[in-house]
C-alpha cells in the first residue's frame, strides 16, 4: 500500500509540483544557470562549480525539466543525439535519445530557460574531443552519471524538510510529469510525458491493480 507521509514525494505530486515551481522561479538557480553559459571557466572554478558539479547540475535539470522521460535517457545520451537536437513545431529543444538497435528512440526536452545553451557550453567546453558515440554526461573516468545523485544538488534551490530531502528521486518526477498528462493547463507541460514516461503494458497493468 502507499504511504500516506507526505514527505513520501514519490506519492505527493502536489508537493512535488510545489517544488516544481520553486524551481522555476528561483532565481538563485536561473543565476546558476547563467553562469555556466556565460562565465570563464575560472570564474566558474572559483565559484566552486567544476566539471563535475555542473555536470550533476545539468542532469538534475534534465530530469526535472526534461518532459518526464526515464532518468537513463538524460545520462545516457550521446554526443551525436545532442548535437542532432533540434526545435520542436512548439519552440522547445528536443534531443531524440536512441535505446534500440531497431532505432526505436525517447524525446528529452530542454524546458528550463537556458538549459539548451547550459549543455551546449558544457559540450563546447569538455566534450570536444570526445567521439560522437561517447555518452555526454559520462564523468570523466568514463561512468554513467546518477541521476539521484544529481538531484541531490538542486535539493539547495528548494526549501525541504529533511525528510523531503530524502525522498527528491527521480521517481517522483516520473510520476509528476505521469500526473501532468492528465490535469495540467499548460500544453506545453501537458501530454510531454506519456509518450516519453509510459511504462511497458506489464507495469502499467500490475500498477493498476495496485
């Protein structure tokens, strides 16, 4: 049964969506944002953010605001997808992120101001040399990156209680952006995430007899 805590955010999508806004609206991290776009790489180290942390930080983003697609998809994206992204009939940057063999493939959006550009630096910066098969946001000893691990950082631009804190997973962003299909007003927010969050028919029917 689930929890009737509410600092269970994977079951609290209006708390969720709460932090959704906080976010947005923050202009803490719309600064942050900005600076990996437009700083020196120096400025930025001595600002204490390194290859490491805004990489984390733009993972976190991508998951948050990336249409409600699978964590994997923002970790595992290559080179190439993102140099293939392209903009949407809507205005939003959209990567075409492959996970078969048969081409089958999900869409991840860059819905936060400035995130496009963000990646796009963070590209130009450290992943020239990279091949075009290489995944984007691989660290630099070749892993994948965490996508919880990387929402652990954007935990500093929200006001959360502890408990909250333990809980800001990459699964209660799923099931936001699962509830956004239904209820959401903006249309640009709603209907991104089924076709990209939907799970297999088999969970989606054990889920429903939950």
């Amino acid at each position: 049964t689930r929890s009737k805590d509410s600092s269970i955010l994977t079951y609290n999508t209006i708390r969720t969506e709460e932090l959704f806004k906080e976010l947005w609206c923050s202009p803490k991290l719309a600064d942050t944002v900005k600076a990996t776009r437009m700083d020196s790489l120096e400025e930025l180290d001595i600002a204490g953010w390194s290859r490491d942390k805004i990489r984390q930080l733009l993972v976190g983003l991508l998951v948050i605001f990336g249409g409600g697609s699978q964590a994997s998809v923002a970790s595992k994206m290559t080179v190439q997808e993102f140099d293939e992204t392209v903009i949407d009939d809507k205005g939003q940057y959209l990567a075409k992120v492959h996970k078969s063999q048969a081409g089958q493939h999900t869409e991840l959006y860059f819905l936060y101001p400035g995130l496009y550009d963000a990646c796009r630096r963070y590209r130009t910066e450290f992943c020239n040399e990279m091949p075009l098969s290489s995944t984007l946001f691989e660290t630099e000893k070749g892993f994948e990156t965490r996508p919880d691990r990387a929402l652990q950082l954007l935990c500093g631009y929200v006001s959360l209680t502890e408990e909250e804190a333990k809980h800001f997973t990459v699964l209660a962003w799923r099931n936001l952006w699962s509830e956004w299909n239904h209820v959401h007003p903006d249309q640009v927010l709603r209907g991104k995430g089924l076709q990209v969050k939907r799970p297999p028919e088999p969970t989606r029917e054990k889920r429903s007899a939950q």
